[in-house]
C-alpha cells in the first residue's frame, strides 16, 4: 500500500513531454536504452513533434508490442505536449 505523501507526490509530477525532452530526460524513462532516446530525437528533428505518442511506432527499435508495453509501464509519466 502506497502511503498519502507518495500519492501526493505523484499528483505534483507533470508528465515528460517526448516532443520537446532532452537525451537526458528521455534517458530516465524506463524502457528507454540510449539508442531509443537518441532515435526519438532524430525522428522529430526529421519530422517534428509527436501528435500522439502511438507516434512513437514511427521511431526505429519500436515495433506494436514493445511501444504496446512502453506507454503501459509509462502511463501517466509521459505526455506530448505541442
């Protein structure tokens, strides 16, 4: 059972926009290798911002089951903003 100042502090975290986040930022979301991070950034240099981040299936290395599982583990933990 989680405790209230763990709940309380999860509310207060905002979601980590994948279209304007750094390497280092896309590096600490789990289920994110260095090389997934750095294709992230290339394919929004190449095509602009994610509409959605079912956008992520565009990016090298994702395929449906492991973007299926990626944004299940990261529900809530990251967003795209525009």
């Amino acid at each position: 059972a989680e405790s209230e100042t763990q709940v309380s502090k999860v509310s207060i975290t905002r979601p980590l926009d994948i279209n304007h986040a750094t390497l280092k930022d896309l590096n600490k979301i789990k289920g994110l290798g260095k090389k997934r991070a750095k294709a992230i950034i290339q394919y929004r240099q190449q095509h602009g911002e994610f509409h959605s981040l079912n956008d992520l299936i565009h990016v090298k290395g994702f395929t449906e089951k492991r973007l299926d599982t990626f944004l299940t583990k990261n529900q809530g933990k990251i967003a795209t903003l525009h």
